[in-house]
C-alpha cells in the first residue's frame, strides 16, 4: 500500500517556495522541513527525548555507515533503524553513494572514514574498503536498493556517483553518464521490492539530479529522473553544501522545471540560514545538513536578527571566545530550546572549553531547535504569503 503522499498547502506568490506535508508510513512532515542527520543511527550526543524537544520531525541515516557497523543482520533483528534507535517518527536515508565516491582522496579516506579506500568505480559499482577493518565490499544499485530495505527508512535514495571539483572533465562525464545508469537500476530493484513486500508498509524511493552547476546537465538528469517516475526529487553534489550563491546558481537551473506534485530534497544543504531561504526560495522541501550539528559540538551557535545575527557573521556566535565567559544571558533572547531556558552563556562557555560532554549536548540541542523554529517561521510566512518579507527581515539586517 502506497503511505506515501505529497500535497501542497500554499505557495509564494512571489517565488517557488512552497509549504506542504509529506505523508509518510511513520507520520507526516510539515515543509519546508530540516532533517537532522543520525548518521549511525544516532545524532551525536542527543537522545529521542532531546530530537523531540527541538521540534524535529524527521532523521536522515547513513547507509554506508550502517552497513559496515552494526550491519544489516542487527538492524533488521528490530526492524529498521528507526525502531533501532527508538524513534517513531519519519525518517530517511542516503544510499551510500556520496561516501564510496565523494570522501575520499586519492584513495586516502579523510576524516572519520580514514584508512578507507576505494579500489575502483566502474558501471557494475563501487568497490571500497572498510574504515573499520579493511575488509572489501561491493555496492552496487541493487546492493543499496537491498541495504536500505532493511533499514526501513520512509524515504530512501538512489546510487548515485557525486564528485567535486577540480576533477577531468573526462571523468566528471562519465560519472554522470554512471549515475543515470545506476538510478535507472536502482529504481528497477525498488520496484521489485516494493511488489514483493508483504508487510503493508512502502518506502518512496528519490531520484537524485546532478551536473553541479550546468544548466544542461541538471535539465537531463532531471528530466531521466521524472520520466522514470521516482516518487521524489533530490538535489544533490558539492555545489548545493559548499556556499549560498552556489546553491542559488545550482537549483536556477532546474527550479522552473520542478513538478508541484513530487516533494524536493537538497542534499547536504549548507550556507546556514542564507542558504535555507536561497533552497527554500526554489522550491525545495526538506533538507539535511550534519554541518549545523557539527558546529554547534564546537561552539559556533546560531542567533536570531534580534541577538546581531547577520550574513556578516552568517547568524553565529563563537560560544568559545572568552568574552562570554562571564556573560549571564541565554545564548538567544528568543529562543525557547532547554538550553536557552536553563542555562547562561557563561555556563555553554564552561562547558566547551573545559571539554565538558554536557556541553556538546547543550550546544547540539540549540542549534538543531534554531533550525526548526527557523522553518517553522518560513512555512509560516509561505501560508501568510510574507516570505519575501521575512527573507529580506533576515538577510539585510
């Protein structure tokens, strides 16, 4: 049975952003609408209890990860990685694709997936090595199609093969030309899935365009992905998380292009909130970005207008810096996140140069509760049909 719907509740009359509700298997998701990312199954130093407060809706996973540790044996002793980590709500999942193609170097693995390796990418997949014990895997269309069943996400993407810059114009053809062939795959395997599923429930599977900022590329994947017929539509490639200009040139590519009936994804949004009202401003739905958790376990917080939040300092405080250690006030004014209710800047500051594990937890809280409220505010705006207004009370102040 098909849980999985999109309907539109109001749009800009000024723009393409939009305000909607993604019906899911596991509840509905009010958009625009941030994800945060439980990479392994968790959002790093929060427990269900604290995603609730924030007033999340939804968790994206990584199936790279989850895959390799605690393996699809365990997750699918309890059901998918929602039940894993205990959390009703909506979820979502990656298909491994940005990490086999995207994180490494040279064939060094860079940051926490160091020693990782990938030993060739060819249309057949992609062949890497664990970070974890070296050992060889195959990922292949089918293979994610298959991981990401057990995994039980709502929503769940296709392979593909995303790269950066400074690649051969060679090698940059090629991997869009794989990517094609390996969504086309993809959505093959998940349609086998889905008519063999006895459990009444229903995973909506995303095509995922690319061709960074070319017009002509991001037309022609978005055009295979809707004649295909994915359920949903994600942006993906470095241009959508490396800056705000950046991610506004990628998606005016396509922005004109994009169905009112398919929900739209951003990938790895970043750019902070300039970047959400540039994504949100064209069409986008949902988004994820393990960024704003990232900087919050190192003290850059974010703050409202009101607080001297502004593109200057892209809506941040360093909680780190020593003028803040005897500072008495909440990290926000405005905000109503746990910490901001209990706790002084000066205690934050504490926390995070002292090392402090109660600080990442503090920190993480606020930051991903700003995100939410930050959207709640859009979609509000979208419905009174004052987007514009509060993009400009934001940008320019």
């Amino acid at each position: 049975m098909n849980e999985f719907i999109f309907s539109l509740l109001a749009k800009s009359k000024e723009s393409r952003a939009r305000a909607g509700v993604i019906k899911t298997p596991h509840g509905e998701i009010k958009t625009p609408a941030f994800s945060p990312v439980a990479t392994r199954a968790s959002v790093r130093a929060l427990d269900n209890e604290d995603l609730l407060d924030t007033k999340s809706q939804v968790v994206l996973a990584n199936t790279y990860h989850l895959y390799l540790r605690p393996g699809i044996e365990v997750i699918e002793k309890f059901g998918g990685f929602g039940p894993f980590m205990k959390w009703d709500g909506p979820t979502i999942t990656d298909s491994g694709g940005y990490q086999v193609s995207f994180l490494w170097d040279k064939g060094k693995g860079q940051g926490e997936e160091s020693g990782a390796r990938v030993v060739s990418i060819s249309d057949s997949g992609a062949k890497f090595q664990s970070h974890i014990d070296g050992s060889l895997h195959l990922l292949t269309p089918e293979k994610s199609m298959a991981i990401q069943k057990v995994l039980g996400a709502d929503i769940i993407m296709a392979l593909d093969q995303p790269l950066g810059e400074g690649i051969s114009e060679k090698k940059a053809k090629e991997a869009f030309a794989r990517t094609l062939k390996w969504e086309e795959r993809s959505y093959i395997a998940w349609k086998k899935q889905e008519e063999s599923r006895k459990d009444g429930t229903f995973q909506a599977l995303y095509g995922i365009t690319q061709g960074g900022t070319d017009e002509k590329l991001r037309r022609q994947s978005l055009d295979f992905v809707l004649k295909m017929g994915f359920c949903g539509i994600a942006i993906g490639g470095e241009s959508i998380g490396s800056d705000p200009e950046i991610t506004a040139k990628t998606l005016d590519t396509i922005v004109d292009f994009l169905p009112s009936d398919k929900p739209a994804h951003a990938l790895g949004l970043g750019g902070g909130p300039e970047g959400i009202f540039e994504a949100v401003e064209r069409g986008m739905d949902t988004f994820d970005n393990t960024g704003i958790t990232r900087m919050a376990r190192c003290g850059l917080l974010y703050i409202y207008p009101e607080d001297g939040g502004k593109k200057g300092n892209k809506f941040r405080v360093d909680i780190g810096k020593s003028v803040y250690a005897s500072d008495e006030k909440p990290i926000s004014k405005l905000c109503d996140c746990y910490t901001c209710r209990n706790f002084s800047r000066a205690y934050v500051h504490h926390l995070i140069v002292s090392g402090e594990i109660l600080g990442l937890r503090l920190t993480t809280i606020h930051n991903i509760h700003f995100i939410n409220d930050l959207m709640k505010r859009i979609r509000a705006s979208i419905v009174d049909n004052n987007f514009s207004e509060l993009k400009q009370d934001w940008l320019t102040s």
